[in-house]
C-alpha cells in the first residue's frame, strides 16, 4: 500500500515518487569549434553594436552643444 507523506490536492502529484527513474542522463555534448567561433562571433557583434550606439549617442546627448541660434517656424517669422 501507497503511504502518502504530505496531503497534496492531486492525487498525481502524491504519486509522482513511483515513477522516479534511477536512469541518468547522457552527459551533454561538447560544442564543436564551429558552434564556438559562431557564439564568439554573435557576442562580439552585440559588443560592438553596443560600442557604436555608445560612440554616437554620446555627442547628442552633450549638452554643451546646444544650437546658438533658436530655430523658429516660417509661421512665427511672417507675423
């Protein structure tokens, strides 16, 4: 007979121990050369995407360089 050591609402989940297996996974698979040239290049890429967005985002936020003239519309210039 089935002794339960906790109550659980599901009855599965009481009996989720009896179907535990002793078989124990292969261990995973090496990454050959390729698939690691591949992830160092993807990594690589995303660097220096974020280098580049940094190099240029950084001159428009200067606020040092604000325009010296006010830009104005053509509708405020004909009044």
């Amino acid at each position: 007979m089935f002794h339960r050591r906790e109550a659980v609402p599901f009855a599965f989940v009481a009996e989720a121990d009896a179907f535990r297996s002793n078989v124990t996974p292969p261990p995973p698979a090496r990454p050959s050369r390729s698939e690691l040239v591949g992830r160092m290049l993807v990594g690589l890429t995303v660097v220096a995407g974020l280098v580049g967005s940094l190099l240029f985002g950084l001159p428009a936020l200067d606020a040092d360089s604000a325009p010296s003239h006010p830009k104005k519309s053509e509708a405020s210039q004909r009044r």
